[in-house]
C-alpha cells in the first residue's frame, strides 16, 4: 500500500453467511473504469487484468488507498511520490 497509494481484495462472498474469504490482488493488475454506464455517470466497476479480464461489481472488490491529495481521485497516492526526482 505504501508504494501504489492503493490495495485491493477480492471477496468471496456467500449469500446467507456473508464474506466468507478475502484475497489479495496485484495493485498493478487493477483499473477502476469509471463512466461505462450511459444511465449512471457515477458507477464504476474494477477491471482486474491478466489471466482472465475480467470485470467486478464494487462489492466484489475491497478497496483501500491513502487519500492524501485532490490529484490522486480515484486511486491512492504513493507515499513514496515526495521522494521521487522529477
């Protein structure tokens, strides 16, 4: 999380006992697609690249980032961005 400003996990979910398992899933495997839905300017939906392309719903998704900065909106900032030469 202190590199990418982000983590994700995915949730196994069951319907009558809840999450039942939460995986880790490769920060550089994730985009957040924003704006696919013409009816719904505010939905979004994660894309995990890789094996299998595949698409999750926000609740399928745990998302955590380190929201330090306005210019960092939908992904986290680094904590090692202030260090970094330009």
């Amino acid at each position: 999380m202190e590199k990418y400003g982000d983590s994700f996990f995915m949730n196994h979910i069951d319907a009558k006992e809840g999450i039942k398992k939460i995986v880790p899933i490769p920060t550089n495997h994730v985009e957040r697609e924003v704006g696919f839905d013409e009816k719904n300017p505010f939905a979004y939906r994660y894309r995990v690249e890789g094996m299998t392309n595949e698409t999750f719903e926000p609740y399928e998704v745990t998302h955590f980032r380190l929201k330090s900065s306005v210019d960092f909106d939908e992904y986290g900032k680094s904590m090692l961005e202030g260090g970094r030469r330009i």
